[in-house]
C-alpha cells in the first residue's frame, strides 16, 4: 500500500505547478490568440469588401473586435435593416465609437431610402454634418412640426448651396409657408456676402413685387457700398427686410474701405431699424478693423463703442493696440475692462505690472508679478523672472502600481484597442481611446493616460490629458517620447534638444504620423518642400512624403531646419520659433516695426495662432527641461539674457 504524500511537501508540488503549467498554458494561449488576431484581420478586410462568405465565424467566436464585423455586416444591409437590429447594436456597443458611427450611417442611409421612422426610432437629437441634419429635420415634418421648420430654417439660412438632402425639407417648408418671402430675402444677402452671385440671381427671381426696392437697392450697392447711407431704410413688407440687406452691405463696406464704412454707420445708424443681433454684428467689425488698421480716425468712436459690445476679444485687442501705443495707462484701463477669467490670467496680470512700474508704480507691479507667476505659462514665467523666483510648475504626479494596472487592462476599451493595434489598425485604435477618454471621469482618464504612458503610446497619452483637461498631469502631457533621437540630432545640430520637444509637441503632441491639412508631416509638421530642400543642403536623398513620417528622419530634418533658423536672427529663439510658424519672410518684415523688447515683441504679432505659438513653445520647453532634472526649475530659464535683454528690430537679421 502506498504511503499518501506528505503534506509537508505540497507547497513544494504547489510551486511547481505554478511555475510549469502557467508557462505551457501561455504559450498556447499565445498563440490562440495570435491565430484569433489573423482571423479578425481577414474577416474585417472581407466585411469592408462585403464578402462575408469569406469569413470564419467560428475563429470569431468571442474575439473583442467581433463589433466591428458586425458593424459591416449590419451596414451592409441598411437600409432594409429594421431600426430594431440597429438600436440593439447601439445598446451592445454604446461605449465604442461603432455606436456613433452606426447611428450616422443609419440615419444617412434611412433618410436617403425615405424611411423616416426608422430613421426616428433610432436618432439621438441632432445629428452632426448637413445632410443628417436635413435628414433629420424632414423625418420630423410630420411628428414635430415646429422643430422641424426651425431646424429646417436654420439650414435654409446659409449664403451657399446646401446638399440635395436638404431638396425635400426645404420644398415640404416652403409649402406650408415657413419659409417665405422674408427667409428667401435673408439668404439672397447672405449669398450676396458671400459672392455668390448666381444664388443672389436664382434667389432675386422667387421674390415678388414687394421686393424690388429692395432688389434695385442691393444692385446699387454691389456697384458702390458708399451709396448705403441713400438707399431706402425701409426695405421689404414692414421694414422686415431692412437688417439682412444692411448687415450684408456694411460687412463688404467695412473690409473694402473701414475708414469711410464708419463714416457713413454714423450717418444712417440711427435712422435704420435693426435687430440687436445684426447692430452687434457690424459695430463688431467696425471696431476689429479700425483697430488691426491702426485707423486713427476712428479711434475715439471705438474707445466709446468697445464697452458696450462686451467682446472679450476686441477688449484683448484693444489692450494690445495701447501696448504698441505704449499708452500704459490705457493698458490698466482695457485690462480692467476684461471680464473676471481673462483678467486674471498670467498674460493681463503681467502687463499690468509691466504697466504700474512704467508708470512708477514698483509695489503695485511686484504684486501683480507675483499673481501673474503663479501661472504655467510664458508670461508667468516672464513673472518670475522679473521677481528672480523659481518658475511654478503646478506639476501634479501621479502613480498606479502594476497590479492597478493589469486592472486596466482589462477595461473592454484597453482590450479593443490592444486589439486593434495588433492587427494593423491604428487609426481605429484611436477612435476607441480617444471616445474613451472624452467619455471618462477623471478618475478613470487618469488610469487610460498611466496605462498609455506606461505602453509608450505618447500620443494616445498626451490626447487623453487634453480630453479630460488633466493639465497639470504634465509627465503624461509631456513624455520622453523619442528622447535619445531629440538628444542626438539637436546635440548634432547645435539645437536645444529641449526646444526640439517643445515644438514637436506643439506642432503634433507626439503624433509622429500626423498630417496636416496644409500638408505638413510628421513629429515636426515639415512641408515636403521644406523637407526636400534640407535634405539636399545634408547631402540626403529626399525622404519623400513618407519618408519624412519616419521619427527619426522627421527630427533630424527639424533640428536642422530650426537652427537655420535660429542662425538667421544671430541665436534668438523667440524670432527663430514665429519663423518655424509663419515663415521668416513675414518675421522679417515684423522685426521692421517690432518693439524693442522681447515681450512687446511677442505682443505685437500679428497673427494670433503664430503669437500663441512662440508662447506654446517657449514655455513647453522649460517644461520639458524641468522635468528632466526631477521637476526642479530653479536652474531652468525661460530666455537666454541676450533674448531677454536684447533689441527687437532688423539687427537680428545675420544677412541685411
């Protein structure tokens, strides 16, 4: 008889299961799911084909991107597919972006083939994109009339031809009479603004009688907007014409001749009725460009006029305009002028001390310094540098221990998108993390950023801080993604490797096959032309338009790139960084009329997307470099002392 095992030695046997079987049963795992993963590859290629005789249902079985096949496979029969099998497959993936695109297919599909209740059944509000919505709207003539003509009326009230989907909604109102003489008038203008002159004449032809004053008058001032103040101020049935045909003349009036547009508001303003939304209208443009021109003449109606349209953009403009004026108390005046957001951010709270110590005033500047530097951002920054304090960094960091994050792991989302790298599909990979995270709370955005930044997927990470407004998570928001190739080609090329990172991170957040609508690839966003040419002047071959989507061809192209340059205005990066931007023809020709100093010089771009991003720039590379000493700034600047101290004009330029 044998003697039973002892029970000494079953922690022993207990060992060895645990480190032999988990071994044996991983590999196979393995592999079944790699088979799995070749499976769901040739399926999802034969479900966009619609072959779906070609697909292996059994492999299938179970996989995390089943949805997606079925997605074709439900697609594909719509629009005989009840709104029942549709609103199931919304409920059974309603947290993927399968559930939105499904309900924008079908709504499509249903509108185009008639079937507007199913097409109601399975709508969620309004839809996105024009034809849904004209869709939409003519599925609820019937049920929800008064939407529907509002909803429709607002599709009609455009200057521009609308989609053939919009035909049967705005026939169905024109019939019942809720779009009429009046709504014909306002998109003739409307088309008139925006010169499309056949839709003003198709329009002009639908209007009765009662309308050709109105019509003689717009001829009129398509030939001279100056004869606007000798037009009737009564134009159609009741005057109800009057706003759309005087907003429309005094939006071309103002961007062909601002000075003289003025001139004659002032005369027939109030002799004119017009609603407040159209008066705000053009008193708005009236003031935007007096100020971009510099119309002195119009100055004082604009300081009289500005308060009253409570436009936080005029004010930010009219802040500017004194800083160029160097009127320093007109800076206090139109800072307190913001509302209470704006006025309180780094940018005003700087100028207003830069402003009370012009005007001798040290003690209230220090204050406001001190507020002002409390901010991550350039002019906090500058804050601080004029008060000698370390830069705050607000630097909040989190941390998730492994065991948390197998947890993640295991979220339905981390698996689809797992999945879906694997077989080759990243863009859809990212439509699933980035639902995720515009959908998350906090709490959960924080452990789909760590579980990004953990797999090195940079970009899903720094997207999931943006969509969730994680700002101050900034190892997410600004990882050492590609660190040994910035370090290498920035030390190759003479160029900040910290300042390299910044402007990656502006230009694509770490994207590295991002493409722009102009055009611009890559990490560093280079024009193929831009690439081509540095290339030759390295002695390279042209990377091509894919080539140059290659991180480390990307970066080495950008460094070199940024340090011609940095080299064109003798080592100031400030003027180097709105070159990258906006081109060194047009930085040029600001250093012509540039202040002096570095900030003003900063201010006093005219572009508001380049003046955004040299601040961007500048104050994410003191970032970057912060976080590679442990989050410690004090040894960190935001400007060199030449770029601080010195002028702003032509004498940057290394060739007169």
């Amino acid at each position: 008889m044998r003697r039973p095992f002892p029970f000494r030695h079953w922690p022993v046997l207990l060992a060895s299961l645990a480190l032999s079987l988990p071994l044996s049963l991983s590999v196979d795992t393995a592999k079944a799911d790699a088979n799995q993963d070749s499976a769901m590859r040739e399926a999802l290629a034969a479900a966009r084909a619609q072959e779906f005789s070609r697909i292996d249902e059994t492999a299938l079985d179970g996989h995390v991107l089943e949805g997606y096949v079925d997605y074709h496979r439900l697609l594909a029969r719509l629009p005989d597919a009840p709104a029942s099998q549709v609103q199931a497959f919304l409920t059974r993936h309603d947290d993927s972006p399968l559930a939105d695109w499904m309900r924008g297919e079908a709504i499509s599909r249903y509108g185009e083939a008639g079937r507007f209740e199913s097409l109601r059944e399975i709508a969620d509000g309004e839809p996105r994109g024009t034809p849904r919505r004209c869709y939409y709207y003519t599925a609820l003539l019937d049920t929800r009339p008064r939407d529907a003509a509002e909803g429709g009326r607002a599709l009609w009230r455009v200057g521009r031809s609308q989609p053939e989907a919009c035909d049967p909604l705005f026939r169905t109102l024109r019939e019942r009479g809720e779009i009429g003489a009046l709504e014909i008038w306002e998109r003739l203008t409307l088309a008139w603004q925006a010169g499309e002159t056949g839709m003003v004449s198709y329009l002009g032809r639908q209007l009765g009688s009662a309308w050709q004053p109105g019509l003689d008058a717009l001829e009129r001032l398509q030939q001279d907007f100056s004869a606007i103040t000798q037009v009737p101020t009564s134009i159609g049935p009741e005057g109800r014409g009057t706003s759309a045909l005087f907003a429309a003349a005094m939006h071309g009036f103002t961007r062909a001749d601002t000075e003289a547009a003025l001139e004659a508001w002032r005369k027939v303003a109030p002799h004119v009725a017009l609603g407040a939304a159209e008066r705000h209208a053009i008193e708005h443009d009236l003031v935007f460009y007096s100020l971009v021109r510099e119309i002195d003449n119009n100055r004082g109606w604009v300081d009289a006029t500005l308060p009253g349209l409570q436009d936080t953009d005029l004010l930010e403009l009219r802040v500017r305009t004194a800083l160029a004026e160097s009127d320093w108390s007109g800076v206090i005046d139109w800072v307190h002028r913001l509302p209470d957001a704006p006025r309180r951010e780094a940018r005003w709270q700087y100028w207003v001390g830069r402003a009370l110590e012009q005007l001798g005033n040290p003690s209230g500047a220090t204050q406001e310094f001190q507020a002002a530097a409390g901010e991550r951002s350039f002019f906090g920054f500058a804050a601080a540098d004029r008060l000698e304090v370390p830069y705050a960094l607000n630097l909040e960091r989190v941390s998730y221990n492994a065991a948390y994050r197998e947890r993640i792991a295991e979220w339905p989302v981390v698996q689809r998108t797992e999945a879906l790298i694997r077989i080759g599909e990243p863009g859809l990979a990212n439509s699933e993390w980035f639902a995720a995270a515009r959908r998350a709370d906090e709490a959960k955005a924080k452990a789909l950023a760590d579980y990004a930044a953990y797999r090195g997927w940079h970009a899903r990470a720094v997207q999931t801080t943006i969509a969730a407004g994680l700002w101050d998570a900034l190892d997410w928001r600004f990882p050492e993604a590609y660190r040994d190739d910035f370090m290498h080609w920035g030390n190759r090329h003479g160029t900040d490797p910290y300042l390299l990172m910044a402007i990656a991170r502006r230009e694509s957040a770490y994207n590295p096959t991002v493409v722009s609508p102009a055009g611009a690839r890559g990490l560093m966003q280079l024009m193929p032309a831009t690439a081509r040419e540095v290339s030759r002047r390295l002695g390279l071959e042209d990377p091509g338009p894919y080539g140059v989507l290659n991180p480390e061809t990307n970066i080495q192209l950008g460094s070199r790139y940024i340090q011609d340059m940095i080299a064109r205005y003798r080592g100031n990066r400030l003027a180097a960084t709105a070159a990258y931007n906006a081109g060194p023809n047009r930085v040029d020709r600001w250093l012509e009329d540039a202040p002096r100093e570095f900030d003003l010089f900063v201010e006093s771009i005219p572009f508001h997307e380049t003046r955004q991003y040299v601040q961007a720039v500048m104050a994410y590379r003191v970032i970057f470099e912060s976080l590679a000493q442990g989050g410690e700034t004090q040894e960190v600047a935001l400007l060199t002392a030449a770029e601080r101290g010195g002028r702003y004009d032509t004498s940057l330029l290394a060739r007169q």
